[in-house]
C-alpha cells in the first residue's frame, strides 16, 4: 500500500493548485463508480490540500481501488499525460481501458428516452415511447397563405384530401441534416409547429434514434437535449453547465466533448418557451444559451431548434437558419396507425378509426397528435366502464375541451388562464361575426393578445410575401377550434344583444355557418361539459340553457313554415344541424320534448357520415315515434345501415338506401326485418355490382302489397333475401333482372312451394334469349305458377302470362328474323297456347305481326303498313308461318 501512496504522491505533485482543487471535487464521481467506501468532504477540506494526507485517505478508503479512481479522475480534469507514467507505475490492472464517456452517455440516453411520461401518467409511471409513437409528416417548403386558408376551412374528408398534398415535400427526420439543393450540408435547423403537434414527440425520437445507432452516426458524436423551459438566461450558466445538465456521466469528460465541436448537436426544444430577461441585458448577452445561438462560442457545432411559428419572428433576430421545416402532424394512413396501434388490435383499432373518419369535425382534427391521444383515452375510459366504445363517444364539443383544457395544463404555463382565455375567444367571435379567419397582429391587440404571449398556444402564424414586403397573419389551429372558442364567448362575455342577434342570424340560409358555432353553445350546457372547464370559472351555463332552448323552438317554426321550399336539400341539412343541436346537449328530458315537433325526418339527398347516423338514432331513441323517416340517397353503408336500423321499428313509415352493403350485412338486416311486427308492406330494390350490393327500402304498418326486385343480383344473395322476407311479407310482385335467371326461377319456385300463398306477378328480365325458352318452360310446368301471371322479357321482346284471361301475347322490337321465329316456337310447342289467341309484333319497316287464332294449326302473318292501293289488302298476304303439331 505504500507502494500506491508513493505514486498517488508523484502524481499529484505534477498537479497545479487549481488542478488539485479539481482533482478533489471529481473524486466523489469516480468512487461512486468504482463503488468505494465515501471520503466525507469535511476531512478531504480539513487536509488543507496536503497531498500526503489526501493520499492518504484515499489509500485507507480505497484501497486497490484507489488506482482506479485516480486514472479517471486525472481523465476528469483533462491531465491524460499523467495517465500512463501512474499506470505504469502502480502497473495497472490488465483489461482496464480509458472510460468511453461517449457509450455511456448513449446508454444512459436510450435507457431514459425508451420510455415517456404522458399527460395522464400517474408519479413514476411511464410508458413505452415506440408504443405510442407514429412518424408524423414533416415538409421542407413554407406554405402559401391560400392553402393554408383552405385546410383552415375544410372539414372531414375534404380535410384530409387537401393533406396529401404534403406527401411531395415530406423529408423524414434522419435527412433534416442533409445537403439540401445547391447547399451544403445545414448546421441550423429550425422546426416549427403550433401547440400539440408532436414537436417534442420528435426530438424524444431523435434523442432514442441517436442513441440506439440509427441516425446520425456518421454526423454527431453527442446530442443534447435542452429543455428552454428548464433554462436560464444567466451568466452564471456556463457551457460546462448546460452539458452537465443533460447526464452526469459527462461532469468528467468536457475536455473531450469539446475536442471534436463540428460533432456536437446542441437541441433547443421550445424557444417560444425561452424567456430573455429585457432588464438584464449584460447577462442576457453573456449567457451560455445566447452565445450558442448566435455562434460566439463553439461556431462549429450544429443545432436543432423547435418553436412555436408565432415567435418564428424573434428567433430570426437571434439564430441564422439554415434549413426551416414544419410539422404538418398526421396524414390519413398515419392516423389510422395511431388508432391501430393504441388499441393494439387490427380489428378494433380499424372500427375506431371508421368511428373517427365518419366524425367530420373531429376528423379535421386528427392530424394533430394530441386530438388523437384524447379521443383513445375516453373511448378506452368507456370500455372500462363497460360501455362498448363503438357505441359511445363523446361530443365534439366535449373532445374539443379536453384539446383545450390539455393545451392549458401542459403547454401555457401562467396562473392567468382565464384572462387570455377569454382574449382568444372576444377574438374568435370577432372573426366568426365577420367572416375572418385570418387575423393581423394588429387585430390581435385590439382584443389584448401579445403575438408572442401565451395566448400563442391556441394560435399559429403563417408568414407570406405581398409585393416588396414579408408579412405575417395569425389563424386558430383549425376553424372548428375558431368556432368553439365562439361559442365559449357566447357563454361567458358577450352581452344578451350579441348572442340574440348570432342566434337568430344562424337560422338564415346565407349564415348557415354560424350552426356550427350555435351547436357548440349547446355542447357547454352539457354537464360533462362544464365538468371539463369547471376550474375556469366564466360561464353562465343555467342563464344560456334557457336561451337556447327558446331559440330551438323559434328555429323549429322556421323551418316548418319559413325555410325556401325551393331549398329541399338546405331544408334537409338544416334539420339535420337542429339534430345535432340536441345531440350536442344531451338531455334527455329536452330531446323528448323537442322531438314532437318533429313528426317527419326527411333527410334524403344530405350526405350522412357516420355521426350524423349517430345524431340521427339518439334523436328517434327520445321520440315517442316518427311518422316518417326518410334518408334515401344519403350515402349509407354497412356501419351506418347498422346504426339505424335499431331505431327503425320507431318509424311508422321508412324509406332507406343503402350505396354499398355487404352480403353479410344483408343478411343481418333482412332478419332484422323478418323480426319486426309493425311492418305490413315492404318494398325492397337490391342490385349487384362486383360483389357490393345497393339496396333501397320502403316500409310501412299501412296495409299494402308488398314487392321484390333484384337486379344482377347472384342467386345466393336472392336466396337469402327470399328466405326471410317472402314469409314474413308475402309479395305480390316478385322482379328479376339477370343474364339467364333460370336458376333464380327455380329457387324462388322452391320457396314458394313451402308457402301458402303464391305471387300475383312475376317478371324476368334475360340478357339470352335461351333462357326464355327454358324458363318458359319451368313456370308451365310448375302447378304453384298456374295461378300466377307472369312476363318474359329479352331486349325487347316481351312473353306475357295473364292468368285471369288464360292468355299468352308476346311483342319483340328485335329486328331479327330468326328471333321473332324464336320466340314463335316457343309459343306454338305449349299446349295450352293452341285454345288461345296470341300475338307476335316485330316493329321496322315493313312492320308485321304473327297471329295464332285459337284453335286454329298455323301461324299467320298480317303488315302493320299502311295499305298501299297497288298493293293487295293484308287478307291476301297471310300465309302459314308455322304449322302446330
């Protein structure tokens, strides 16, 4: 041991007075890594920096251990000289190498980024990043203020149409630092994007990606992470600082960060967060922060910084970027993924995200990350809850408050939430009123709101060129939020003139836009409404719930006795906004009341998407009945048709179309008819197209006769349709459309053959005139038939069975010989066609008609031509066409 206290002693000696100072604070550093026993640093102070006694007590705390820690501690301060002559000296373990401060840091970055903390996270719980984490579209172009105009307006679909657009300027995160056209490689990098979309979300996949070797390899040796929320603008904070800030492991290894500056990436995520004291300018301007920003130190190093767009403005005076892009948040594809991945279920994760896609509000909305995280969080609250999730989602306005009420918690940062709350919603009023979507910062401070304040996390900006200048505009992060906060204004500041005159100007054609703000106002009188924001204090709910239902029954007469009749389809959405007015409300007690205005729910020719079908139900579900629903042409399928048809039994009359439906489907909805007992007419059209059916439905408890028609429909479906409905229904009319239709004769004959009723008409129509005749011959032969009048149709030509008159006639407009001759042997080879008149016409010039008189053997021909005096009369040219055996 005194062996090892005698090179402990030679080697501090080459050490400076400052150097030893250092030598000791690093000392507690490395004996918690070697795992030795603590010196106190009140006996290491008591030695007066006498290198005798320090080591001393290293050699009686240590031990052998103590060769370890003075190699990394002489490391730690940077005097790597002095390693090999205490190594040789104390003749250094075989195995030991230099500490790789560069894999530990690595290590220690996966191991605290493989995991994230959520809004909700309960203290020290955590989840699985990859879990959650779907790659979000980043473009490298700015956006024209047009376009951006128009993703603002569009909603649903549409919205999600004007997204692709994106796909042609997507750049993924390991390319942000690559040559871009005619440049070389940025050292700059800016990202910006409003409040919620998924900024951090990506430099938490960077910071994984790095350290699990997967980008930026051959670029950065190290990438820190700086939150500006965490940092100080101050002249004590040192570039040592910032780094030691980001891992322990690296107190020790600053000389050998910075000996490679060109391979550092420094993160500045958050600048909009980052507070620059105007009062202390000297230390503003000598801290560590500002000097990296605008390159006085370490010039060489990279940076990647994240911002808010609305204080794009500031960081222009501080930073030279390189290369600006934006996050755009989720296209279509990626947010079905997030949906497939939170339920970690193909099926139900795809059934969500029908949910979602048939929501056009709620839609316009999923390409930001944080809309998509609340709707899975209260749809899984609700199957925990026992509810089906496809069943129950919350309202619009209800999800949009939780959007909200999240951005307040997380990403504002201020006591004074209600004062800029209710700013931002005086100036979304403002716009509603007059039509804005786009503000200037001027508008902005009319209503009190700093551009670069907090009121920044409901707002974005967007910058373009207007003639020599640049200029920049302010917008809500979609108009649907513009039009919440609206509402939320209604509810809270605005005076009972303000509110009275949005109100009765929503029930007017030319401000049907102003609906969408009255539904909202409905969506805050709900209870679990005013729950979500119960903590902000600024709404008068029970004063407002009085209003509305006073204006909804004002609404209700004008659109029984003033809406343009000439308007139908204006009428029918307008209805269709009144529904979702009480579907916003979510009162029960209400909705009943209101639903006996309306007796009839005529809605064909609107578009439903999903959530309309939802309105639609919840709103039959409150009604005593409904004399008449009517959503024909509504653009309906598989989902929407199984929403409805629970309330159907409601309705005492029923016209629906479905579009697209599966056979499966069909087949659960035709035994969902077979089971309702009010029903005593149905008329039923089913047609086939590469296997997706149409269908469209008329049901009544009237009395009346009920029909069938199929149209290139295969004979499996007909079969299954015939199943259910004939005995229940018993149609008069039974209709085929079909290339050959025998085998669709022949099921609808074994059906009926079970049943004691027979059709009063059955009518084919064949694509080959074949098939007449072997039809033909399957319903003569049939006895159930004999009481049953039937038509034969081919292009044209026409074989009819009236069986009150025991008569067969056919017409033909085929102009071929050989077809009328067809169609004539058919006829003369049936024996009870010889007792009975009977008729072929062929139109054409000459026009002709074979004529069987009863009893008579042959077949006669008579010109349907006018008589031509030349010509002898008709008498003299019949002739025998067809002699009857």
């Amino acid at each position: 041991m005194e062996d090892l206290k005698d090179c402990l002693l030679s080697v501090m000696e080459e050490l400076t007075k400052e150097e030893l100072k250092r030598f000791i604070n690093k000392l507690d550093t490395a004996e918690r890594r070697h795992q030795c026993q603590h010196i106190p640093l009140g006996r290491l102070e008591r030695t007066g920096n006498d290198i005798g006694d320090i080591a001393h007590l290293m050699v009686g705390h240590y031990g052998h251990k103590a060769t370890n820690v003075t190699l990394d501690t002489l490391e730690g301060i940077g005097r790597k000289d002095l390693l090999k002559r205490f190594g040789d000296a104390c003749r250094v373990p075989e195995g030991r190498q230099e500490t790789d401060y560069k894999k530990l840091y690595k290590q220690e970055i996966k191991r605290l980024y493989k995991q994230i903390k959520e809004y909700n996270c309960l203290p020290f719980e955590r989840v699985a990043f990859n879990s959650r984490y779907i790659k979000l579209t980043i473009i490298n172009k700015r956006q024209q203020l047009q376009e951006k105009q128009s993703e603002l307006e569009a909603i649903g679909h549409d919205h999600v149409c004007l997204m692709k657009k994106h796909k042609d300027s997507k750049i993924t995160i390991k390319h942000i630092f690559s040559d871009t056209e005619n440049e070389d490689e940025p050292k700059t990098v800016v990202i910006q994007g409003p409040a919620g979309i998924g900024k951090t979300f990506t430099i938490h996949k960077i910071m994984l990606d790095w350290s699990s070797d997967e980008i930026f390899q051959d670029r950065f040796d190290y990438v820190f992470h700086l939150r500006c929320r965490e940092l100080k603008i101050s002249d004590h904070e040192n570039l040592d600082n910032l780094i030691s800030r980001c891992s322990t492991h690296l107190q020790d290894a600053i000389k050998e960060v910075l000996s490679k500056p060109e391979r550092l990436l420094f993160i500045f995520d958050g600048f909009d967060e980052l507070s620059f004291p105007s009062s202390q300018a000297t230390a503003r301007e000598s801290s560590a922060v500002t000097l990296l920003l605008k390159r006085k130190i370490i010039p060489e190093a990279s940076m990647l910084i994240t911002t808010r767009p609305t204080a794009l403005e500031v960081l222009d005076t501080v930073v030279k970027t390189d290369q600006y892009i934006e996050i755009v948040g989720f296209l279509e594809d990626e947010i079905q993924k997030y949906f497939l991945k939170s339920f970690q279920g193909q099926e139900k994760g795809l059934r969500v995200f029908q949910i979602i896609k048939g929501n056009s509000v709620i839609l316009s909305l999923c390409f930001v990350p944080m809309v998509c995280w609340i709707i899975c969080l209260m749809m899984k609250e609700n199957a925990e809850d026992g509810e089906d999730l496809l069943t129950h989602i919350s309202t619009s306005s209800q999800i949009l408050l939780h959007f909200i009420h999240t951005l307040l918690q997380h990403h504002c940062g201020t006591s004074e939430k209600v004062d800029f709350l209710q700013n931002v919603s005086r100036l979304a009023f403002q716009g509603i009123k007059e039509g804005k979507k786009i503000f200037t910062e001027e508008e902005l401070w009319e209503v009190s709101i700093s551009a670069t304040g907090k009121e920044s996390t409901f707002l974005s900006k967007t910058f373009f060129k207007r003639g020599p200048n640049a200029k920049a505009v302010y917008h809500f992060l979609h108009l649907s939020v513009q039009e919440l906060f609206a509402a939320m204004y209604c509810a809270s500041q605005a005076s009972s003139e303000e509110t009275e005159k949005l109100l009765n100007d929503s029930l007017k054609p030319e401000h049907r836009n102003l609906l969408h703000v009255v539904r909202f106002l409905f969506g805050l009188i709900n209870e679990t409404s005013q729950e979500i924001l119960k903590d902000l204090k600024m709404f008068s709910f029970n004063h407002m719930k009085v209003t509305l239902q006073s204006w909804f029954s004002t609404a209700v007469k004008w659109y029984k006795d003033k809406y343009p009749k000439a308007s139908y389809c204006g009428k029918s959405q307008f209805l269709l906004q009144l529904m979702h007015c009480l579907y916003e409300m979510q009162d029960g007690e209400f909705v009943t009341r209101a639903m006996k205005w309306f007796h009839q729910i005529r809605l064909s020719w609107c578009h439903l998407n999903r959530i309309d079908c939802l309105v639609v139900k919840y709103c039959i579900e409150y009604s005593d009945s409904v004399q008449y629903l009517d959503v024909w042409n509504c653009n309906l399928d598989d989902e929407k048709l199984k929403i409805l048809w629970e309330v159907l039994p409601k309705c005492q009359f029923v016209r629906l179309g479905v579009e697209k439906l599966s056979k499966r489907t069909m087949e659960l909805f035709c035994e969902n008819l077979a089971l309702k007992e009010r029903d005593q007419y149905i008329h039923i059209i089913i047609s086939e197209k590469e296997d997706v059916l149409s269908f469209l439905l008329e049901a009544t408890a009237r009395v009346h006769e009920s029909s069938l028609f199929f149209s290139n429909v295969s004979n499996a479906v007909m079969e299954q349709v015939c199943k259910r409905i004939i005995p229940k229904y018993k149609p008069t009319n039974i209709r085929l459309c079909c290339a050959t239709g025998e085998e669709q004769v022949k099921s609808i004959v074994d059906i009926l053959r079970n049943e004691n009723y027979s059709p009063s008409f059955l009518r084919l129509e064949t694509c080959l005139l074949e098939s007449l005749e072997n039809v033909h011959s399957i319903l003569s032969e049939e006895q159930k038939m004999r009481n049953v009048s039937w038509e034969l149709m081919y292009r044209g030509v026409n074989i009819l069975y009236e069986v009150d008159q025991e008569t067969m006639t056919s017409k033909t407009r085929i102009h071929t010989k050989s077809s009328v001759e067809s169609i004539c042997c058919i006829l003369s080879g049936e024996e009870k066609m010889r007792s009975v008149r009977w008729e072929i016409s062929q139109s054409g010039y000459p026009g002709t008609i074979l004529i069987h008189d009863p009893g008579s053997p042959t077949v006669r021909e008579q010109s349907t031509c006018p008589h031509n005096i030349n010509e002898p009369s008709s008498q003299h040219r019949i002739k025998n066409r067809c002699e009857i055996s």
